[in-house]
C-alpha cells in the first residue's frame, strides 16, 4: 500500500529495550516532515510484541510513522538484520535501514 504512494524508508530497530534504538526513532519522529517532502514514507519494524509497543506510546507518545511487530524476526533474516542462533552460535541482530522504492 505505501509504496504506491512513494518511496519507503524501512527502519529495522532491536527494540524499545535499545536506548540508542529509541533515539534513532525519535530523531526520525522529529524530522518526518523531511521524508514527507520527499515524497518518502517511514516505517520501523523490531521483535517487540504490539503490547509493548502500544505500552511505550502511552508512556512516551506516538510516531508520526507506523511502527510494526515482526516477533519471530522473519522479515528482518530476509533483509539481513537477523541471523538466528545456530549450532555454536548465538542469536544476532543488526540495525538496517533500507530505501524501498
């Protein structure tokens, strides 16, 4: 639906337990108006449940972009911010950002 309106700027973030995460976010929030007059829509997508989510913004407020669940990391592996564990290895996770058009 978003990419008929204009590009996407796709925001893989660890969660709102990363400080830095949550920085990244509002930084974003305040600027939004730049994306808009680019034509560009944001989105930011992390493993945290929508319960959480929806806890944090009646704590700190909303973005003025969507802000989606991928709980099992699925749509993060397929752009690469996640590699699950494995024999001898731990789970990682990266930050990505991605322009879609």
């Amino acid at each position: 639906r978003l990419l008929r309106e204009g590009p996407v700027l796709l925001v893989f973030y660890y969660g709102y337990w990363c400080d830095h995460c949550v920085v990244q976010l509002f930084d974003i929030h305040e600027d939004i108006r730049h994306f808009h007059e680019l034509g560009a829509q944001v989105v930011a997508i992390s493993a945290d449940p929508p319960s959480e989510t929806a806890s944090k913004f009646k704590q700190y407020g909303r973005f003025d972009f969507d802000v989606l669940s991928d709980p099992g990391n699925e749509v993060a592996r397929l752009y690469s911010c996640h590699d699950p564990p494995g024999e001898g290895r731990e789970e990682k996770q990266f930050h990505g950002s991605f322009v879609i058009s």
